[in-house]
C-alpha cells in the first residue's frame, strides 16, 4: 500500500499537470493532434498528459530505491 506521502506526491503532481497543461495549451504553446488522442480531456489536457505524471510518480521511488547506495542497517528495507 503506497503511503501517505506518495498520495500527496501524486495529488500534487496531477494538480500541476492539470494547470500547467490547460495554460500551455490555452496558450497555444501546445497542440494536439485530436486523431491520435482517446478524446479524454480535462479542460484542454488529453488524459495522455497525465499518464506521464503518474508514471513519474511511480518509477522515480523505484529508481530511487534501486540506485540508493546509501549503507543500511540490518533489517532496514
């Protein structure tokens, strides 16, 4: 079960994914091509933008385990 600080992780960066991907889009800095998208959207975000956030927010710990030389303890995970 992930933890409390990996839910926050997660809500937090979906919330930046949400307001940062609606403004560049708005903007016109960004653009999609509609036929290559499921036709989700929040806002103006495709629901594909938001597959990278939660990909970030679950590889990145697991990385970061697997490369972590930081010596343990006996016991310690």
């Amino acid at each position: 079960m992930p933890s409390k600080a990996w839910w926050i992780t997660l809500l937090t960066i979906l919330s930046l994914t949400l307001i940062f991907d609606n403004l560049i889009i708005w903007a016109g800095i960004v653009e999609y091509d509609t036929s290559k998208l499921l036709g989700i959207v929040a806002g103006y975000a495709p629901v594909e933008d938001f597959f990278y956030a939660v990909f970030a927010v679950i590889i990145v710990p697991i990385l970061w385990k697997y490369f972590d030389k930081t010596p343990r303890k006996k016991g310690e995970s």
